[in-house]
C-alpha cells in the first residue's frame, strides 16, 4: 500500500513531537541539542540528494556554501563598525535599518549588521557563486565533475583559513542569536540560539525549517520540472532531444542545494555562537555525498532518515575516533549489497513477488 506524501509529512511531524514529549519526560532534553544540529544538517543532505539522485550531478565541494553561508553571515554580525559609522554607506544601512547595536561580553559599544540581513546576503551571495560557477562546471561529466567541485570546496576551506576577518584557523565566535520574532507578552522570543532556556524552541524551529525544506522539494520532484530533471538523470541526450533545457535545469538544482547549504550554514553558526575551518573541509564534503549515497539517491526521504540518524550518532560522539571509519565502512557496504540506498537492502535480502510465483508454478 503506497503512502501518499502528505501522510508521511503527517507522520514525520508526529514523529518529532513524540520525541520532544518522550525526551521531556524522561528528563533526557540534551539531545534536543544534537537533534537540533542534525536538523541543518540534513537541509544541506537533502538539497544536495536532488542535485545527485535526480540532476545526476555530483558535488564534492557543497561544504563550501554551506561555509558561504556560516562565514558570511557571522563576520557581518561580529565585524564592529562604529569607527565607520559616520561614512555614507553605514549611515544609509543604518537608516535602512540594516544595522544593530548591542555589547559585547566585556561591555564595549558594537555596531553589527542585523542577523537577517546578514542572512539575506549570505543566501544571495551563495546563489550568485553556484550560478556562475555552475554555468561551466555542470558542463563537465562524471569525475571531471567530481574534481572541479572538489577544487572550489578546496578553494573556500583556504579561504576561511587564510582570512583574518574569518577567523583564520580560530574561526569565528561570539555570533549573536538570531532573532525572528520578539517576546510578546509571557511568550518568550523566537531566536536562533543555543540558549537552553530556548533549547526546546530551536529543536521546533529548526525541525520546521527542514520539513518545509522537504516539501518544496517533494513539490519540485513530482512537477514538471522534477520530470525533466528525471529524464536527465536517465539520459541526457534524450532528454535535449525531448525539447528538456539540460544545461538550465542543472544550474537551476544547483543553485537550489547551494542556497539550501547556504540557509543551513547561516542557522547552525547562529545557533552554536560561532563556526570554524572544519565546516568548510574536504571531508564535510565527502560525508554530505556519502550520506546521499547510503540514503539512496532517488529516494528522498530515505537520504532524509539515514542523513538525520547517522548525523545524530555522530554528534552524540557514539563511534568515537572511529567516526570517519564507521562511515566509509557503512559506505562501502551499502554500495556492495544495496547501490540504491539502506532502505532498499530489505529487497536485496528477500526475494520478490515475481521471483516467488515462477517457482511455484513449477511445482504444481
């Protein structure tokens, strides 16, 4: 019996319910905290299994955005710019209200960009980078592909690293909680932050974030251009000979997973007050890819699941330094007994309806 989309929204929504209810109850609400995380990072695992399971593009280099994003928006939000508060261009951001005052933790006057300008920016920003890079990189095939997205992911983690206003290996701390709406009466504010008070709320935020993310795509799948981006994934050329505009669509996925990484980069770094050299590393790429691979991808809800769930290990610290081992390993098992995804493996161990009824037959 085939579940339709929307009951399976349904249930996943039950689903995160129940666990903030069963983590309440049993006075185990630290991991909301992990689960939270998991949640922008499954936004970046799902953008990037469109642009893999159905573009049939590959990218080893989607750490970048998500550092484009991270990067951007707290080096707006902890630059200081009182020194140039007077100059034309911070006064006409001022009174744009583009701008915000607050201290610092030693008390000392800041003037900062406003988090969701700074959001807005880092969201632009990365758009504009996917689509000029993707108009001659999508050109390429297969490893030549693989290699000039792992070029531009090597090319932002030295950047980050290199750049005094980024942190250099340091990164950035002291990133301000991003508010979204303010406290209204008893009702305490909705912000991006880490705060424990607020730790329930950001487990709701963040989950709401990635399931609305998930039903765009869904929509995007099942509309006609998600059934052009099937025909290409299956044959590219037939796909330019059925009137498909191959080249557009592949950008046009492209900059959709960049800005999904983007959205999630800016969230998290909000969330943990910082972000570092790490988030931009070769191997953040390489697990985004592996965790598309090991969900399965043409299946979206199953790269959604094992991306959630093994991210949510890896952050609870449950396999230790082995972290990038286990990894690999459940990798390369995956892709031996079951090339289209975890879930599948079921069909590979059991045999099939069609398989069975052949063999009965001959016995009568």
């Amino acid at each position: 019996m085939k579940v339709s989309k929307t009951n399976k929204i349904l249930c996943l929504c039950a689903l995160v319910i129940l666990t903030q209810v069963t983590t309440t109850l049993t006075g185990t609400q630290y991991y909301l905290t992990q689960l939270t995380m998991a949640a922008y990072y499954g936004l970046v695992v799902i953008g990037l299994g469109v642009l893999m399971g159905y573009a049939g593009q590959i990218s080893i280099g989607h750490a970048g955005f998500f550092a484009i994003g991270g990067y951007i928006s707290a080096a707006m939000t902890t630059h200081n710019l009182v020194q140039l508060q007077d100059t034309p261009i911070i006064s006409f951001c001022s009174q744009m209200g583009l701008l915000m005052e607050r201290q610092d933790i030693y008390g000392d006057q800041l003037l900062t960009f406003a988090p969701w300008a700074a959001c807005v920016t880092a969201l632009l920003l990365a758009a504009l980078i996917a689509f000029f890079l993707g108009i001659p990189v999508l050109k390429l095939k297969g490893h030549y592909l693989a290699m000039a997205t792992l070029g531009f992911g090597t090319i932002i983690y030295r950047l980050v690293l290199a750049t005094p206003l980024f942190g250099e290996a340091d990164g950035i701390s002291e990133v301000p909680a991003f508010t979204l709406l303010p406290a209204i009466g008893s009702l305490p504010p909705i912000m991006v932050s880490g705060d424990f008070g607020l730790r329930v709320i950001n487990y709701y935020l963040a989950w709401g974030v990635l399931i609305i993310g998930m039903i765009l795509l869904l929509n995007l799948i099942d509309s006609r251009v998600g059934r052009a981006l099937r025909s290409l994934h299956s044959s590219e050329e037939a796909a330019e000979a059925s009137g498909v505009h191959t080249s557009g669509c592949k950008v046009y996925v492209f900059v959709i997973s960049a800005v999904y990484a983007a959205l999630a980069g800016v969230l998290l770094t909000h969330y943990n007050a910082g972000i570092g050299p790490s988030e931009a590393s070769v191997m953040k790429s390489v697990r985004y890819v592996a965790l598309v691979a090991v969900g399965g991808m043409t299946n979206l809800w199953g790269t959604l699941i094992v991306g959630i769930s093994l991210t949510f290990l890896s952050l609870r610290g449950v396999f230790g330094s082995y972290d990038d081992a286990v990894f690999a390993a459940i990798l390369i098992g995956v892709m031996l007994f079951s090339p289209a995804g975890i879930l599948s493996l079921r069909g590979c161990l059991l045999p099939s309806k069609q398989e069975i009824a052949p063999a009965k037959e001959e016995n009568l």
